[in-house]
C-alpha cells in the first residue's frame, strides 16, 4: 500500500506496473457465454479478441498477470479501455475504488484467501471493467476462488445471458465478500476460543497471542472497512451499467459488507475485553502475592523481634531468669500470631 | 452468522436452506380475516392456498420451518414469492433485510425469546413478506410469541382487515421489538443488582459476572443495532406497500428500537463504570496491605536492628554493664515506635 | 421505562394505563383565554368541554392523572383526539416523540423537578396535544413548575390569545427545558465543589461521591438527549400548527437543550478528571509508602546483618576481641547508613 | 451559562437583564461612515439616534452596558429591533446563535480577552445586530480589541460605506476569532513547554500543572465548539442580510474557527499524552523502588539467616568450634551474594 | 499556524506577508506549454507577464518567495488575481482552502518534504491559482518535489496544453499527496520494526521513542487531515476551471488523501498497541519482581525466627541441651522450605 519515491509524481495515464513481483506469463482465459451454451478458451494475443467485439454473446476475458505493458497497451486500442483505468488496474497498492467511464464501469478490490496451511491469509488486488456485454477481470496471480462463479456459468448459461456482464461482476465481488466473512469467521473463532482458555489459566503467552490477533483483525479492517466505502458508493452511482434488475443484488453485497464490517468491530470488542481480563487476572496476581508477603512477614516480624529482646546480652534481664521464661515467650508469641490470624481472616485476605 | 465454505459463491436464486438444524415437520397455519369472522386452518400443500388467491379478505400465513425446498419452490409459482427473496428466507444468518419487489415487501429481523429457566436467550430469524392483501411470515421454529396478536386479530378482526397486510406486519414487528426491551430490562435489572452489591463487597467473583453480562449485552447489540438500521430504512423507503394511514406505526417501531438502542448504550456504560469500580477497589486493597506492611516493618526494623545491636559478643560493650541498661533500651524502642505511630497517623495510613 | 411482560404486543389503539401508581383523582383544569380577559375552572367531566369547542377563545386544559381509561374514551369522541395519541398519553414510559395527526400535533417529553429536601429530582411525563385554539396536556401528577406560565396568562392574555396555543406550548416546553438547565447546573456545582475539595485531601468517600454523581448525571442524559432528538425534530417538521410567528421561538427551545445537552457532556469531563485525579493520588500514595518501607528496608537490613555477624558464637572471631572493636562496627554502620540516605537524596525519594 | 430559579419561565419578550455586575454607566458611542469622512460620536439617549435612521451612510452604534431596560424598549421603538432580539441581548449566558427577523440578523457570540497581567482570560457576550447601512453591537463591558477595526475603519472608510454592516460586522466577528486562535496559541505554548520539561523531570507539580491546563482547554471549548455551530450556520443561512460579495469572508471566518477547533483538538491530545507520560514515569518509578528493595532483601535474608543459625546457643553445633568456621561462613555468604548479584545483572534489573 | 498578537484585526484586503522568515530574493519561473514545443525562462519583473496574458498556450508561472508586497500588488493589478486571495497566499500558516472568484480558482496546501538527512520533515505552504490558460504557484521556499511533473511537462506537453491549467493543477497536488503518503509510508515502516524489537525487549527508551513518533504522527494528521476536508471541498465545488474531463482526476486525489488519513488512522492504532504491550511488560516485571521478593521472603522469615528464638539467652531452654538438638532444628528448617517451594510451584510462581 505504500509508496515508492520513484512513483511519486507519474503520470495518470503512464501503463506502468507498480507492483513487487512479476514472475510467470501472463495468462488470458475466455467465456463465451450464450443463452444455450459455453465456450471456454485460452487466447495469447490481443488479436484474438477482435471477432468477440460487438458479438452479441456475454464475454468474460480474465487476465492473470499485471506485468505486460505492451499487452495494457493493446488492450486501450482494441477494448477501448481508458489508459488511465489501465494504469489504476497495474497499481496493485491502489485503494478499492470505482469509477464511469464514457463506454463502461471499473471497479477495483481485494481478494483475500485463505492458504492451505491455513496459517496465513494472501491479499490480491482484483480489478472489473464492466462494458456492454464484455467483463474483464485482472489480478496479478492465478487464484481458484472464483470456481463456484465458473461452474454456476456452465449450469446456468441463460441466466448470466440474459442478467448480463453486470451480474457476472456481482457475482465475483459476491465471493470476494463472503470469503471476507469467510476468514473473519475462522479469525474469530480463535479469538472466542481463546476466551475461554483465558478464564481457566491466563498464561504469559497469551498477552503475545491477543496481540497477535489483534494485528490480523486490524489488517482485514485495512482491506474490508474502504471495500465497504466503495461498495456504498457503486450503489448509490445509480450506474448506467448496472441494469435495474440487478440493482437489488448490488444492494445485498451492501448488506454483506456490512456484516463483514460488523464483524470486524465485535471481534475488536471482543479482543479488547479479553486483553482487560488478562490484566485484571495480572493484577489480582500482584495482589496476592502481595498479600501472602504481608501476612508472613506482619505475623513474624513481631515475633523475631521479641526472640531478639531475649537474645541481648545484658548482664541484667530479669525475664531471662525466671523458671518458665522461655515458656511464657512461646506463649505470648502464639497469642500475637493467632491474633494476626484472625485479623487477616476477618479482612478476609485469605 | 458466520459463513460456511460450501456456501460461497452459492447463486442468489439458489433454493438451498443455509441454517444449521432441519428437525421436525414443516407446518403451515392460515389466519382468513375478515371483517365480522375469522377463520384459523393448518394447511399441509400449497395446493390449499390456491383459493386464498386474490380473495377479498386479509390472509396471513405462517410457516413454521425453512428447509423444504421443494415447497419453497411452489411458493414462487403459487404466490409469486421471487426466488431470490425466498433464498434470503432460507438464510437464517442474514443481517436484518428489507427490500422492496414488484408486488410486495421483504422484510427480516432477528427474533429473540427468553426461554422457561429464563437462563438463555433464544434467537430466531423472522421473514416477514407483505403482498396485497397477503402476509407470508416464515421462523425456522414455532413461537408463542405472537399469541397476542392472534388474540387482537380475534377480538378486532375488523380493524386488521380495514388497515390490511402492513398493519399486521408492523403488529408483529412490533412484539419483535417489545421483546428487545423486555429482555433488556431483564438483563439490565441484574446488572443494577450487581452496582448495589458491589459497593457491599467486591469479591473475586464479581469480575466473572461482569464479564459475563458484558457479553450477554454484546451479543443483543449485534441483533438490535442492524434491526435498527433496518427499521430506519423502513420508514425511509416510503414503500407503497405501507398505506399512510399506517406510517405513523411504522414511526413507532422507529421510536421503540431507538428506546433499545439508548438501553444497551445505557447498560453498556453502567458495566463499564462497574469494572472501574472493582478496578478501584482491588487497588484500594493492595494499597491497605502495602500500607500494614511498611507500618509493621518500619517500626520493627529500627527496634530490631537495636535488639541486634546489644546481641553481639563483643568483649568491650560498655551499655551491657549499666545496670538499667536493658531497661533503658527498653525505653527507647518504645519511644521509637511510638514516634513511628504518631508519624503514620499524621499521614492518615490507618 | 422498562417493558412488562404483560403489555407486549398491546394494541397501539387500546387506552390502558401502564404506569405503575394510580393513587388520587383526576383533576382537570381550564383556562379560557380572551384578549381582555382570562377564566379558570375546574371541571369534572368532558361533557364541560362542549361548549368551548370551536370557540373563538384559546383554551388550555391540563389533566393531572392518566389512568381514568373511561375518561380517556371520551376525549377521542368529544376533541376528536385519535385514539393511538391517547394511548401514546397512557404509558408514562413512552420516549420523548413529536407526531402530527389530522387536526393537531401531539409532543412528549419528559419534565424533572427538584424535590424540597433538594436530594432527588422526580421524572415526569408531560404530553402535550395542540390543536386549533386548544391545548390540552397531561400529566400524572399535578406539578407547580407551571406556575410563571399562569402568572403570564394572566398578565399579558393578549399576547397568547394572538400567539395561540402553539405558543402557549412553547412556553410550557420551555420552562420544562429551563429546569433541565437549572438542574443540571446545580449538579455540576457539586461535582466542581468536589474538584476544588480533591485537590486538598482525596479521602476515599471521595471515589463513591464521584461514582453517585456519575449515575445521577447519567440518568439525567437518558432523559435530555433523547428530548434533544425530539425538539430537533419539532423544528425540522415546519408543522402547520406551529404558525410562523412562533418558529422563532421553537428554535430558541433547540437552542436551549443544545445547551443541557453541552452541560451534560462538560460535567461529564469533569466527573472523568476527577476520577483520574482519584486514581493518580491514589498510586502516588503507594509509591510513597513503597518508598519509605524501601528506605527503612534498605538502610536497616546491612545494619542488621553486620550486627547478626557479630551475635555468632564461633570459638574463634578475632573482631570481638579487638578493644574498640564495638565503637568501630558502630562507625561502618552509620557510614553504610549515610551513604543511603545519600543516595536516596540524589534520587530524590524524599 | 447556569440558570437562576427565578428566570425560569420568563417570556421570550421580557427586556430583564439576566447577568451578574451591573454597575457602571451605559456608554454609546457612535461611527458615521461616509465614503470620503468619517463623524465618531458618543451619544446619550435614544432620541440622538433618530437623524441617523434612513441616512444614506452605514451607522456602526456599539453600545457598552446591557442592564438598562428603560434604554432597550426606546430602542425597540426607534430602531424597530425586535423585543424578543433585545431580550437575548440582554441574557449575558446565552449560546452563541444567530437568527433572521424582518429587517435585520442578529448573531450572538462570546468575546475572549487575555487580561493584562496574561493570568486570565474575561469572556464577555458580544451581540450584533446587522441591518440596513446599521450595525448595532452590544456588551457588557468596554473592550479595547476592536480597535485595529476603528483604525481600519478611519483609513478605509471608502471599503467600509461600500461593502456595509455586513462586511463590518464580519471584521468585528474576525478579530473574536482570531483572538480565539492568539488564546489557545498561549496556552498551547506552555502545553508543549510542559512536554519538553517532563522529559527532564516529571515531578509531583507537574499533574497539578496538567489538571489546570485541561481545565482551562476545556472550558476555552465551551465557548469555541458553540460559536462553529453557529459560524457554520451562518454561512448555510444564506441570508439576505450578508451581501454575496461579503460571503467569502464569512467562509474565511468557518475557516478560521475550524482551525480554533483543530487546535483545541490537537492540544487537548498533547495533554492527554502528558498524563500518559506521567503516569509511565511514576509506574516506572514505582518498579525501580520495588527491584531496589528486592535487590537488598534478596541478598541480605539468607545471609542474616545464615549469622541466625550460628547465634543459636545450642550446646552442640560442632561448626563453632572449627578453628576457621568464621571465616569459612564469610566465604559462603559472600560467594551467595556474588551469585545473586550477578542473576540481577543478567536480568537486567539494573 | 499560531496568530501574532499584531496579526489580529488585519484587513482581509491587506497584502502583509504573515510568515517567519523573508530571507533571499523572490524567483519566478515561467513555463510556456503549447502542442509541441515547451519554452522555460526566468523573469524577473511582473511587467515581463504582460505578452503572455491572453495567450493561447498554457502558461505556469511558479513564485517563490512570498514576502514583495508590491510584487503582489502588481499581481492583482496584471493578472486581475483579487487582493483577498494574494492576502491568503502571504499567509503561510493558513488552513488548507479552496476558494473560487470570478476568474478562477484558489487552492492552497501545505507541502512535505523529507530533508536530505532523512530526519526532519520539511514544510512549506503551497498556493495555486488557476485561471483560464494560467496556473500561477506561489511557495515560501524553492522545493525540487516538483521535478516530475516539470519532466512530464517537456515529454507531453501536448497532453498538458490540452487538458489545460486545471489538469497542471491537479499534477502538481498530486506529487504532494502522493508525498504525504510516501512520507507516513517512511514512518510507518519506524513504528512496525519498533513492535518487533519490542517484542524482543522492551528497554525504557522504548517509550521515549514511542512517544516522540506519536507526536510526529500526530503533527502530520494536522497538515493532511484539513487537506482532507479541502480537497473533498473541491470535488464537491464542481467548479468551472476543473473541466469534466479532468473531474476524475480530483476524484482519484480524494482516493489518495483518504488513503492517506487510513494510514495515519493505522499507525496510530500500532502506537497505541504499542504502548499497552510496554506497559503490559512493565507491569509484568514488577509482578515478577515482587514475586521473587515474596518467595525470599516468606521461606526465610520463618527459618530466621526459628534460629532467633534458639539464640536466645533464657536459663532455661531445654532443647538447647539435647545432642541433636542443633540437627533436629536444621532438619525443620529444611522441611519448612520445601514445602514453601512446593506450594509456590504448585501456584506456579516460578
Ligand atoms: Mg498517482
Ligand atoms: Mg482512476
Ligand atoms: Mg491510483
Ligand atoms: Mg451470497
Ligand atoms: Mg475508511
Ligand atoms: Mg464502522
Ligand atoms: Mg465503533
Ligand atoms: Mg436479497
Ligand atoms: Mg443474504
Ligand atoms: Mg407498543
Ligand atoms: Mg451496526
Ligand atoms: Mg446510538
Ligand atoms: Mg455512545
Ligand atoms: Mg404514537
Ligand atoms: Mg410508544
Ligand atoms: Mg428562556
Ligand atoms: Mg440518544
Ligand atoms: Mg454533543
Ligand atoms: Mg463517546
Ligand atoms: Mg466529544
Ligand atoms: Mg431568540
Ligand atoms: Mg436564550
Ligand atoms: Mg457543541
Ligand atoms: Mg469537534
Ligand atoms: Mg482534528
Ligand atoms: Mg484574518
Ligand atoms: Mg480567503
Ligand atoms: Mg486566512
Ligand atoms: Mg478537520
Ligand atoms: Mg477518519
Ligand atoms: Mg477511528
């Protein structure tokens, strides 16, 4: 998401790509899709394209790979894509965002996914240029979370047919959201569990693990809460290119970010209670430990003071002389302890 | 509310129940209102409503039971439910929804019982769909808690057919909300209990409770603030299927989920200004063990150190001869330790 | 404010008191209102009012009671009030709202009053029904705050018999509103009394001072803020039956509980730097009592251990038998004590 | 700001002065501005005004002194201002508002003035009335701030006559603000000066110090926070009163008190960093005292213990009889002390 | 951005330069932009403007130095640029504005740079009014940020000369955005590598450090906050001198400054984590330390007692006669520490 000093000042419309990496091809897949059935097709060129211009099929070009300007390039001349959405698709730290232009609507957002291991989420930027007819879609590596969409368009050609490119959009940013809660159940999950370890044994690393959800929470937010604001502003754009009869699920991805969104606040909730149990439980631990030194040390202080009275060695100390001397001492030493005690048990210290 | 992975990408038309239990029967119950009677039946096909079909009387129908698909697919044919709503029906996490369709309104909210013990609060999905004429109302399970209405449409049969479909609907959501602030206060009641206790004796056990009730009170806000949200959209939508003789209600509703919202704001600050009270309290205490702790030590360590003094062997101690010496060191060490006192009691330590 | 079990799902037409105390009579007292003169009465049953319809005089009638439900039946027949304000009127719990209706606009809104013994403010419910030439309010118990408003009936009836009923329920708002103010303002004296008394001597009553005015501020923000709300929507509304002439005045009332709603969250700053002043001498204490067991602890353990060094009985310790060998333990030990007490000195610790 | 009891209820229309001091004279003073000269007066009763009414130049009155209610009500008369206008002048508390009436605005803010000896800031209530070619100021007591205006107006008269009250009124509201932002600049300045200090040495005074300054922020809030709302409105108002070519300075003044804002804003979180500061360096202090004390006790208890056990006087300890047990016992506890010194070291505890 | 106390009442038409420092001469620099060639030059009088007025090229003409008075009369009188804009610009502490007059627009923001050292940031105040053909740039001092946008100027001057002063404008605010964000980029990157070593070892200049970058923080959210606020000012305005086809190049502005604000939001949510795990660990460590005190102290005190109470000097002590008396005690002693430790096992205290 940062910002290098050498991008600082390019201009809106330079076909450069902005990203990290750029290993692998580029790789450019085609749905053809008509109201009885589906061609699916990979192409290399730009050229390819041409006959797809103006079909009266749906077209759905995905593109994985960010990296090739000179294919950017052809794209604005054949497609009739603005170069600066291009330039915005090649950023891949740009916020999520939408924007018309004269023939279509580009919308931008983050993928996220959940890695095998299932230890670490990764982030991609997933670009839509929405035109009459024609989706294009681009993100920088390869990913299957738009699976479910493909199979649904072979089952159910007709609807996409006749719904058009505006549904087929709604229906990839649909599974980008739900993977969005998707994860924020899963981030949540260790989250609630871990509140219940805590009210049986608060460790020292528990401090470290609440942290650390605590910085993943706060990075999903990073992505989710502008994808929210983008997602507001595409239906409240009222959109040429979004049909009416699509408006209403442009509303429910609305209604889902907002559940993302909500629960993102009410695991933050959450996380913070927890951190204020675990201090609590840390200072009740000072407490009593402070307690326990109070109680040993205010029951033999006075105690080893007196042993010390009668270990002086004063030619004169009457006491020292009498039979039961030391016996008495034992004596009142126990009283002086038992009194203690029981004062230590009315305070209620143990 | 979380999300399932075999439910991503799912097609917003797809009939397919998304809830966690599929126990028991589907039951349908029929209220026929008309001005002078009304007439109850359970239904068990859709078949039976085909008579109900743009008839002059009011009708509302129950269903108990969201996991028949193949039901739920003759409701699209029979009263022309669109598919998609129905889908939403058959998604018992959905955020509380309205939306608005050709011919009717959709409307869901969360639905929440006290149950017997009153140890736990149940939550149900409520989907409720306003047609002309025609109110179709869907839970996962059977409630009582609408008997009331039932009663009303009883007694008053004509003032629900004057006022119609969305007059019912707002009967209903009404008891929704009710609901809300009646479990709130029983909520907020123990946690008023709690206040008074605590300014008793704060034990080790309040903190627990505390965070219990923080929980419990959490947990309600995640289904009152979006019924809110919900509510506010209502009434700002303006939809033509609430009659203006009805809008005032609605406003109502309006004014009764605000009353919610402002209670668990309320509650949520009490618990807040709780767990300061306990925090004081715990330091107060450590403070009152380390405050005996140093009056104990500091009065004996001098005395100790002087009993030290005349215990050592050296051969020349010249006080160890003087014949009141034992006594005059006696003098002394009370001479300290009443300074000490006279010292603490000047700084109010105890 | 609390909901019970047995008024949920009430009807919003059914005329049921569902306050908590019924003791007394209704009392029900007119004032006809001419340019040159003004007549008071008290009447006893609605028939009394017949006359004074469509008089050309401004009429106010006040009923102090609200659980006469058969009297409340004769007031939708006889001023045409519907049926759902009265019961709107009926449950004392209901939050401050504003609605129009046919031939009036019915207001609510909460009225406090400082009791004698000036310890506890008593929360009222004030319902306010302004129609063509009449204003008819409700209260459930008779109330003296309105008395400047009578007195001013009766010196300058002109001005009301032209301003109309619309002003005679400002300045009845106003009053209301200016009580909030007085109230407020003998609150915050209390809590900047305690401020001034803190900074000399923070005793612990202190902590339960500050947590009482923090509920009673508290409690007064429940009832103020949401009248906030109402008043702001009264001025948004541009109602017909607040004449132009008269809108003035209605800012004036917005502008007024800006100002309680400003006081409230200004004490409430006070009252939480009050508790951090609390908390700050509270730990400054126990630093200090730390410090001082530390530098009897620190100076006297060497010292005792020196002299526990030469309380051993070993046959062979040459130290004993040395002639001044006392005297010169007796100058290390106050050379060790010195240095402490130096040390401590540049640090500063006391 | 607070409410008297016997001002409540008083009528919007009453001429009662309802502030604090009342002596002194009334003093007006009079500026006549023509395009080429201008005539500065002091008048002494209403009557003096009557030529000026209709003349073609601008007429700035200020009128020092609000208690003479004999002097509003002539004014009401021969400058047509509204009674309920004058009353608001004449209750010194009252939140900053601006308001339209027939032939004029009236806009009320609060004056502050850093004193001579800069200890305090006096805050007075400054009232305009802007009419035709006349502008009415009113305030309790002479101030000196508006004289770079009056040295402006002599040089410019020409600027003045031809962009009229309104433009002047705005010059006058512009220095209010800008002293606004030269007070919290003078406080902000021992804000950050306090900072600096801290870091060198945060003692006991320094919380007192903290505690003051959020004081006086705070209630510097109090007056700017309202006068934005109201700056704010003006500029929304649109009024006929503020000629087009006079409204990009009103724009300049919400300019300029949103920075007033930012900076209360910005120095109100200097503080609360101060506090946090403070606090750590107590906390930290307190850690120091308790590893010092711990330092001390941990070495020195089992070498006192140790002297102990060869201070017993049981007949048979065979160690006291070797011929260097002492000296060997000095080895043992100096080798104790070096190990425990040197765990200390390793965990750095000083 | 304080006020001088000589500042205060200054004319809004008074061209005083308001800044600190005046030093060296005034530089302006002249681009002249058409299709295809680009002429650069330096001037030195305003007289030299009067050939390019009316122009058909596009013409920058960059100003540095601020503080010739009558360079910017001279300004008002060939450019037509009204005085009250010049009095801004010769305001460096001026709040980020937008403001539009009859023939253009007025944008001015503040401008960062990192100095060379990397260890301060640099800021300027920049101001830009853009009319037809003509953007004019003032800046205090000679800034090389701009370089970028001077290199795409030569490269494309064709797209600069048709895209006009508005799309210059936006070319330039952007380099200062995007610097905003490559600066917080610089920051932030400080801030994550702290929480890392932190984790390692939290050292007391931890918190100086942390608090120094919150205040660095905190003072570049007071420049870009307002810029915020202007630049969405801007996109809202619809002004005139931006033409639509440069609309969604501010549009992106406002992506990139809210971007920003989201940066300076995150790291300041990292600080505060930041500043609890220190004091987590701070408070920890005072945990462990009086953990280690409580152990010493409550297994010795008790043993200590026990070898006092055998060192006494009482004639009858009968143990002290027993053969293995001495052992017995050894053997007690040894039994009493165990247990110690196994009970402080068992409460897991070490
Ligand atoms: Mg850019
Ligand atoms: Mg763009
Ligand atoms: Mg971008
Ligand atoms: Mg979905
Ligand atoms: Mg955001
Ligand atoms: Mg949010
Ligand atoms: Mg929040
Ligand atoms: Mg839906
Ligand atoms: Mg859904
Ligand atoms: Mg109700
Ligand atoms: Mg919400
Ligand atoms: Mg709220
Ligand atoms: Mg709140
Ligand atoms: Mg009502
Ligand atoms: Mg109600
Ligand atoms: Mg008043
Ligand atoms: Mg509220
Ligand atoms: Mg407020
Ligand atoms: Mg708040
Ligand atoms: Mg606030
Ligand atoms: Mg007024
Ligand atoms: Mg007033
Ligand atoms: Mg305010
Ligand atoms: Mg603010
Ligand atoms: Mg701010
Ligand atoms: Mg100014
Ligand atoms: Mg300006
Ligand atoms: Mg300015
Ligand atoms: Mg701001
Ligand atoms: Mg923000
Ligand atoms: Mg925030």
């Amino acid at each position: 998401m940062l910002k290098r000093k050498e991008d600082i000042g390019l201009s809106p419309y330079e076909l450069k790509f902005r990203g990290l990496h750029r290993s692998g091809d580029i790789r450019m897949t085609l749905f053809e899709i008509d109201f009885e059935k589906v061609n699916e097709s990979t192409i290399r060129s730009v050229e390819e394209l041409l006959p797809y211009k103006n079909s009266e099929t749906l077209i759905w070009l995905n593109i994985d790979g960010l990296h090739d300007e000179k294919l950017m390039g052809e794209l604005v001349g054949t497609l009739q894509i603005p170069a600066d959405i291009l330039s915005d698709v090649m950023e891949p730290g740009t916020r999520p965002q939408m924007e018309e232009f004269d023939n279509g609507l580009f919308v931008s957002i983050k993928m996220m996914e959940l890695n095998e291991g299932k230890n670490r989420v990764s982030v991609d930027n997933l670009s839509l240029v929405v035109m009459d007819n024609l989706l294009v879609t681009f993100q920088e590596e390869k990913s299957d979370l738009f699976n479910p969409v493909r199979e649904r368009i072979r089952k159910h050609s007709k609807r996409f047919r006749t719904l058009g490119a505006d549904y087929l959009a709604f229906a990839l940013l649909d599974v980008v959201i739900d993977n969005y809660i998707f994860i924020l159940g899963g981030l949540g999950e260790k989250i609630e569990n871990l509140e219940n370890e805590m009210i049986m044994d608060p460790g020292r690393e528990t401090l470290k693990i609440i942290n650390l959800l605590k910085r993943e929470l706060s990075n999903l937010g990073r992505y989710i809460r502008p994808a929210r604001e983008m997602i507001i502003g595409l239906v409240k754009s009222e959109s040429d290119f979004i049909a009416p009869v699509n408006e209403k699920h442009y509303k429910e991805l609305q209604d889902n970010i907002n559940q993302a969104v909500e629960l993102l606040d009410y695991y933050r909730e959450l996380l913070y209670d927890e951190l204020n149990i675990y201090h609590s439980s840390m200072s009740t631990r000072l407490s009593d430990i402070m307690a326990l030194l109070t109680i040993f040390s205010v029951i033999f202080i006075p105690l080893t003071f007196i042993v010390g009275v009668y270990g002086m060695n004063f030619d004169n100390i009457p006491e020292l002389h009498w039979r039961y001397g030391y016996f008495i001492v034992w004596g009142v030493m126990l009283l002086i302890a038992i009194g203690m005690l029981w004062y230590f048990k009315k305070r209620k210290w143990f």
